[in-house]
C-alpha cells in the first residue's frame, strides 16, 4: 500500500463560534486532479487555504507524503498555490516572479536561469520574461502564476478559482491546458472552483463541500449520476425533484425524461429553445414541474398541449435531503 | 445645481487660493527684488538680496544646519514611524481604529503644548532632572538636557512623527494579503518576505511620510526657539522671523523665504516624483501640499 500524496484528516477550522471547516476528511493520489466544489461559505477555499498553510487548523491533520504538515509555516510545505487574482509581484518582472520560489529556496543562478525558462516556456510566455506584470492580460498573468507555482516542481498545487477573472472562450483553452499540465507533469492539483461545469470537465474526482462538511466524493460521473443527497442531484448539473413523500425525492436528469403517449400525464408549459437542444416544462397533475431536454431536431410539443412523460427506471435516484 | 450656483462652487475656492497662496507668494516674489536703502524700503528692483543671501556664510549655513535638523528628524521620526504604522497595519487585530486614533490624537494637542511639555520634561527643575536625582545617578540638576539641537530633533520628532506615520500606514494598509501569502508560499520567511515585498511595495509611504517629515520639521520656528536655546537663531524659520521682524530687512527676508519655496517645491517635486514611480499598490499616499 503506498502512502497517498495528500491526505486530511478529520480537518476542523473555526473562526470564532463560526465553522469554516468540519471534520473533513479524504485522501488525493499522486497526479490526482480534485476538485473542491461549492458554494460560497461551503468551507472549500479555507480547507485549501489550510493546505497551503495560511490558516492553522483549529483540528485534525494534514498529511502530506505521510507527514503532519498541519503546524508547518507555508513556507516549509512542498505545496504551491495558484491565487484568485494571481497575487503577481507587482515590482518585480515576469521573470523575477517566476523566479521567486527558487531565489528564495537559495538555488544556485545557472539552474534558476534554466528552469525559469523552462517554466516559461511551458506556458508559452518566454517572450516576456522582461515585461511587468500589470503590461500583460488577464490570461497571460494567469499563466505567470502558473509558471511561478509549477517551476518549484511542487508535490502538490493549489488553485484556488483560478480562472474566475477569465472570459468564458479562456476560461475554456485554460481548463484545456491545466487537464492537460497536470497529465503531462504528475503533480497532484486541488482545485477549488464554484462552477460545477468546470469541476465535470477537470476533475478525476470531485469533493462537493456543503456547511464546512464534504457532502459527496467521487468520480464527476458517480456525482452526476449516483447523487447522494437532493442537494448534490441539485447542485451538479440540472435535474427534475419529483416528490415521492416522506421527505424523499426522485432525482431525473432532463435529458432523461422523455415526452410521448404514455407515462405521466401533464401540460406543457414552456418550449426553450437552446441551439442543440430544446427544453420543454412540463407541469404534472400534483403541481410539480419536470423539464426534459431533447435534441432540437425532435419534434416538439407546443404550450398548453396534454402529453406524458417517463423516463427509465434506473435514471431516476432517490435521494433525501 | 443651477448654473449659477456651479460656477459659484468653483470660483470660490480658485479665488480663495489666489487671495490667501498665491497673492502673498506673489508679494513675498515682489519684495525680495526691492532694496533697502538706510533702513527703508524702496520700490526699486535689484538682485542685491540674492547677492547677500548667497555672499554672507551665514545665511547658506543656517538653511544647511536647518536641512540638518530636518533631516535628523526625518530619520528618526522614520524610525519610530515605520514599526508603529506595521504594528497598526497588520498586528493589532480589530483594535486596530483605536489604536490608530490613540496616534493621532496628540495632533488634535496644540503645538504649543507639545513644545512646551519638552520644556518641563528636560529642563533644570524637569521631570527628567528629578528621576535622575532620586535614583541617585546625579545630586544636582544638569543643564545639558535643554537648549540644544538635541532638544529640538527630540520634540520636532515627537510633533511630526504621526505625519511621518500616516502616508506609511496608508501603504501597508493597501499592500493585497495575497501578496505577503504568495511570498511565503514561494519559500519566503516572515523575514524575506517582508524584505522583498513588504518593504519595497511601501516605498511610497515612506517616501510620503519623509517628506512631510523633512518639509514640515525645517520650516519649523516654535522649538527651536522654545528648546534651542542660543542655536535656535540658526533655523532658517527663525531667521526669517528675525529679519521681519527686530531687523526690519523684509527685502532679504523675503529673499530667504523665496529660496526655502523653491527649495520645498523641488522636493516636493522629485517626492512626487519617486512616489509614482514606485507606485504599485495604488494607495494614495500624495505629496504633502507645500507648507512653507
């Protein structure tokens, strides 16, 4: 059995009568991408700032190639983090940046000069080594954090939404391109994001945080299809709550439902059109709304119509709250 | 706003500045071009002030000795100032506004006061005196403590530290979190860190607080005449005031104060200047406004 790359503890973090963190716990392998996924306050950006060793954890352990890291400074930790808004060095080059980590870990000239370029290269940037950072857009500060953190060759990376301040068609290449560093590099990332499309696309697994707690972990297709609770069926992807009682739901993808002659019976009460697939609302007998998503070249029902809806059996989870 | 009432809110603080700055700079600019001739003023232009002003040692030395009180104080008001802004800045926690306003509510003290407490502090019948003495350290007072340039750096220190302070504070305050957090994530200790990035980031600041400092402290008049005793004449403020006022020469006193002007808007201007170049946080720490 080998000793995980990272791997927490029953991690607990309080910020006065206030739990940031509670209890989480999980294990990431070696060149592992993880997601950590929620909602704002869900507690995953302090559990990586706690990794990273801004915040000391109020309990609990962070093993790190099986040693306690948790009382360590962040400066003695083999992790290096990507920030929300880059957090570049605004006084030093794009260079002298990339450079930092090595200068200060006193590595000799020749290799920082070396694999500073190296690092620059890889995101594409040696032709700015010169430049300050505030003369390059957002994407290309985006990757001089990249560098900064990935030329260290740390044992663990950090990102903490790193793509937030990015445009949608960059946010896209660059979610592309990290996939990809972590593929070719073998380093272990924890990425923290809110977007559950970002977190599908990335990740190898996704850790969906909820009050400071993980509320399910698991491949993105485990999450998507097997939820655990209505809150994870709600929060990754979109899907239909069908009231079964008792504090139970049935959770249906949209694409799932189809619309015919038999099933369900209810009336139609919206057709979206959204380019390749169509959407059409349709209200059931007891009040409850269930949308079903279909390929725009199918035929579609028009508002007001009667129609039934089904959807197969195992397509649809139970879930409780 | 009505028109009206626009064009009054932007003229009366133009002439406001025309009549109290720059009319009397104009006047101060007029007269020293005059010439005094047997102890009166005559309306007749002549460099013979500037002649003076540079020809006679006195005059260069006591604006060189003024620069060097001033710039005694800038040290040591940057010394005291630059702990104390990062203390307030980063680690006082959520006292932080109280302990803010406890530094800057001795400027709400009158100056006079201030000075004055010095007096009380150091001299022969002082406070100093008297702990000395009931310790047993010495049996009768000593005059050495007041009336010296000692006294004066010591409370034109105590009376401009807290500007030295505020541009300081200001900065640190402005310096993202990330930034000190990226560091230290890169293999920075506390130490490097604040040497490679706190430090450099709060140029500004200190560039600020220095100036006001140094401006402030060499135009000062009030303690070297409360505390300097025999070398209080040698402040250029001093001089100025004297040749006003007993030696009734307003022609070269105005020449001395054209020449402070020019020499406080020069570095006032090469301030400002290294202020923006250092610029990165975007904290708006600004040139002191002139005050000679």
């Amino acid at each position: 059995m080998t000793v995980p790359r990272l791997e927490l503890r029953a991690l607990s973090k309080q910020f006065g009568a206030f739990t940031a963190v509670d209890g989480v716990s999980f294990a990431v392998e070696r060149g592992e991408f993880l997601t950590l996924l929620g909602a704002s306050g869900s507690g995953k950006t302090t559990t990586l700032r706690l990794v990273a060793g801004f915040e000391t954890p109020s309990a609990g352990a962070i093993l790190i190639d099986g040693v306690d890291a948790a009382h360590q400074p962040p400066f003695k930790r083999p992790v290096n983090t990507v920030f929300q808004q880059y957090a570049l060095f605004p006084h030093m080059s794009v260079w002298d940046n990339v450079g930092y980590g090595l200068r200060m870990r006193g590595r000799p000239a020749d290799e920082i000069r070396e694999r500073v370029g190296r690092a620059l290269e890889m995101v594409r940037l040696h032709d700015l080594g010169g430049r300050a950072p505030r003369q390059l857009s957002g994407g290309q500060q985006q990757r001089v954090a990249l560098a900064r953190a990935l030329v260290n060759e740390p044992q663990v990376l950090l990102l903490d939404e790193p793509l937030g301040a990015l445009d949608l068609k960059l946010r896209r290449q660059m979610q592309t391109e990290l996939t990809a560093l972590n593929r070719q590099l073998g380093i272990t990332f924890i990425y923290v994001t809110h977007d559950q499309e970002e977190a599908l696309t990335m990740s190898d697994r996704i850790a969906l945080m909820r009050g400071g707690r993980i509320e399910q972990i698991g491949p993105p297709r485990e999450l998507y299809d097997r939820p655990r609770s209505r809150y994870v069926a709600d929060f990754i992807g979109e899907t239909n709550l069908i009231p079964t009682g008792d504090n139970a739901w049935l959770s249906v993808r949209p694409e799932a439902v189809a619309i015919g002659s038999d099933g369900r019976p209810g009336v139609v009460t919206a057709v979206v059109y959204a380019g390749s697939a169509v959407k059409t609302h349709v209200r059931l007998g007891d009040g409850t709304e269930v949308v079903s998503q279909q390929a725009a070249h199918r035929p579609t029902a028009t508002v007001g119509e009667t129609v039934c809806v089904r959807w197969p059996e195992d397509q649809a989870v139970t879930v409780r709250d | 706003m009505t028109r009206g009432a626009k064009t009054l809110g932007v003229a009366f603080p133009v002439v406001w500045v025309i009549v109290t700055l720059l009319l009397p700079y104009a006047l101060l600019l007029v007269q020293s071009f005059w010439r005094l001739k047997a102890g009166v003023i005559t309306h007749e232009f002549t460099f013979d002030n500037y002649r003076r002003l540079f020809g006679t040692p006195v005059y260069p030395h006591t604006i060189l000795y003024s620069a060097g009180v001033a710039a005694r104080v800038t040290v040591a008001s940057l010394l005291l100032a630059y702990p104390l802004a990062y203390l307030l800045a980063f680690k006082v926690g959520r006292h932080k506004q109280l302990m803010y306003m406890a530094v800057i509510i001795p400027l709400w003290v009158s100056y006079l006061v201030r000075a004055y407490g010095w007096k009380i502090i150091l001299g022969t019948n002082g406070i100093l005196n008297g702990l000395l003495m009931a310790v047993g350290l010495t049996h009768a007072p000593l005059g050495i403590f007041l009336y010296n340039r000692a006294a004066v750096v010591l409370a034109l220190t105590h009376i401009y530290t807290p500007f030295a302070l505020m541009p300081i504070y200001a900065v640190l305050e402005s310096i993202p979190a990330s930034l000190k957090e990226a560091s230290q994530d890169l293999y920075g200790s506390r130490w490097r860190t604040f040497v490679h990035v706190t430090l450099p980031l709060s140029f500004p600041g200190v560039m600020a607080g220095c100036t006001f400092a140094f401006v402030l402290s060499m135009g000062d008049f009030i303690a070297p005449q409360l505390l300097g005793g025999s070398d209080s004449a040698l402040m250029v403020s001093n001089l100025v005031w004297s040749l006003f006022g007993v030696a009734y020469n307003w022609p070269l006193g105005a020449a001395v104060s054209v020449v402070m002007l020019l020499l406080t808007l020069g570095l006032l201007w090469l301030a400002s200047r290294l202020e923006a170049r250092w610029n990165y946080t975007g904290a708006r720490v600004g040139a002191p406004a002139a005050t000679a």
